[in-house]
C-alpha cells in the first residue's frame, strides 16, 4: 500500500512509468531540437567559409553529439548535453 492508501499493480504501475518517460523523451528532443535550430547558422555555408576549421568541426562534432541524445545509456533522464561551441570567431 502507498502512502495515500492506494496499491499500485505492477501491469498500471508500468503504464506510469513508460508514460512518464515518453514525455520526458518528448521534451528532451524539444530541447535538442530547439538547439540544433539555434546552431544551424553556424552551418550556412557562407558563414562556414569564413571560419577555421577546427570551429567548423567542433560545431558539427556539437550538433552530431546532440542528434546522438536518445541513443545515451539514460536517456532520457540521465543524459549529458553536449556544449556549444564558441559562436562567434
């Protein structure tokens, strides 16, 4: 019996539980993709022109790392976000 006097079967306790991870993955992969938008300048070929390469690579090494997020070991509630390059040289 829980705390508030209501018992849980295993089959509705699981039901909760895939719930719950399903919206965080949901957000999770809102977030990504709100970032991978944000960093999408930084891609434009114009732009990738002027920089040095090793930016070049870190921005897309920054955006490979965050398409990677839900293959992480704990996602999607122990994941490690990768951080974002320097935007400006």
């Amino acid at each position: 019996m829980s705390a508030h006097g209501l018992m849980l079967d295993d089959a509705l306790a699981e039901k909760i539980i895939t719930a719950a991870t399903e919206k965080e993955a949901e957000n999770v992969r809102k977030m990504r993709n709100a970032l991978l938008l944000r960093s999408d300048p930084q891609m434009f070929a114009d732009r990738v022109e002027l920089e040095d390469a090793e930016l070049v690579e870190a921005w897309k090494e920054y955006r490979q790392a965050l398409r990677d997020l839900p293959q992480q070991p704990g996602f999607p509630f122990d994941i490690e976000w990768p951080e974002m390059p320097r935007a400006e040289v």
